[in-house]
C-alpha cells in the first residue's frame, strides 16, 4: 500500500510540476502572446527562440530542463518519506513529468516535444546516460544542424544506454529502468513524427533558416 500510495503522489505532483510550459510562460511573461500561436505552433525552446530570440529561449530552456531535475527530486523524497525501496521513485517522477511537458493540464493539453524535460530528468536518474546521450546527440545537431536529428538519436538509444550502463557499473540489467526509459523514449519518438516525416522526405528545417514549417521542432 505504501509503494501504491507514494507512486500516486510522486506521479501526481510531477505531472503537475511537468504541466508548466515555460515557453508558455515566457512568451505570455515577456511579450503578451502565445507561442503557439506562432512560428512551428510548438512549446517548446526551438519555437521560442525564432519567434522572440536567445533572452526568451535561454528562459525556457532553464525552466524545462529544471522542472524534470526537481520533478526527479521530489519522486525520491516522497519515496524515501513513505519508506519505499522496491524500485526508484525517480522513474515514475519522470516519466509522469514528461506527461505534464507534452499534455500540460495548465495549458489545454498542448505542450512541448520533451526534449529538454527529458535532459533534466535523465541528468538526475542517470548522469552516465545523460553524458553518453550529450555525445551522441550535439554532434549531430551541429553537423546536421538540425535539432530533431540530436533529439531523434538520443531518444533512440536511451533505453539502450540505460541497459549498457546498469551492466557495466551496477553488473546487473534492471527491466524496470528499461521499461520506463523506453516508454519515455517511445513518447518523444512519437511527438516527433511530423519531423521524422520531413527528414524522409529531405524538408526539415535547419539552423540558420528564418522560417519554421508547421509543426517542427
């Protein structure tokens, strides 16, 4: 009863914390305006910084990446608090807190693609994954110069990161840390398929244009 009761609370208070779209906030802060009214019609960082520049980006990008590292934190300290050691509260904390980026109640359900939400849950859970998914992802954001290649190769190897890493330095493979690094990584995956679409089809957008298409990063 007390693994159910924490896992309720760690879930709740993480979708909620999740729910608080900074580039919402940002762009009703600073300018009066939706984001989403505007550009790729996304929440999320890449929008904010073509429609209103790097001060707003910069705001966004702190505020997610940092509402998953104190989503991850307050998973943990309500399961320490309720005494649960069957698995790590961190994972249900992230996972719900993804959920509230993507589908923020605050906001009418329409939120970011998870990318940086993400960072900062996996940053906490996982710093070896988060470093090996920094190597993957930047170098091919930077030499592509197109955000949804980094986002789309990191996602794509997080579960099996979080696998190589659990045998290497814990010498053990944990199914539930693979469990909810895939269900994690399969939501980003997902919120990504209008970009994965206009990579095959050689139309995503890339650095430097002044324009976004609909839906993109």
């Amino acid at each position: 009863m007390q693994t159910v009761l924490a896992s309720i609370l760690a879930a709740a208070a993480a979708y909620l914390l999740g729910s608080i779209s900074f580039a919402v906030v940002v762009s009703k802060g600073l300018y009066h305006q939706d984001v989403r009214q505007f550009g790729s019609g996304n929440a999320g960082m890449t929008n904010i910084l073509r429609t209103y520049g790097k001060k707003a980006a910069a705001l966004t990008l702190a505020g997610d990446f940092f509402k998953g590292v104190v989503a991850v934190w307050i998973g943990r300290l309500i399961f320490a608090a309720f005494g649960v050691t069957l698995f790590d509260g961190a994972y249900i904390a992230g996972l719900f807190a993804l959920l509230g980026h993507l589908y923020p109640v605050y906001f009418g359900f329409r939120g970011g693609k998870g990318i940086l939400t993400s960072i900062g849950i996996i940053a906490v859970i996982n710093p070896v994954v988060f470093a090996g998914l920094l190597i993957i992802g930047l170098p091919l954001i930077f030499v592509t110069r197109i955000v949804s290649v980094g986002s789309l190769a990191g996602a794509c190897c997080f579960p099996f990161l979080t696998l190589a890493v659990d045998y290497f330095l814990k010498g053990s493979i944990s199914w539930l840390d693979f469990f909810f690094s895939a269900v994690m990584a399969a939501l980003v995956i997902w919120m990504h398929r209008s970009n994965i679409q206009r990579l095959l089809q050689g139309t995503e957008n890339r650095f430097g244009s002044k324009k976004a298409k609909e839906g993109e990063q």
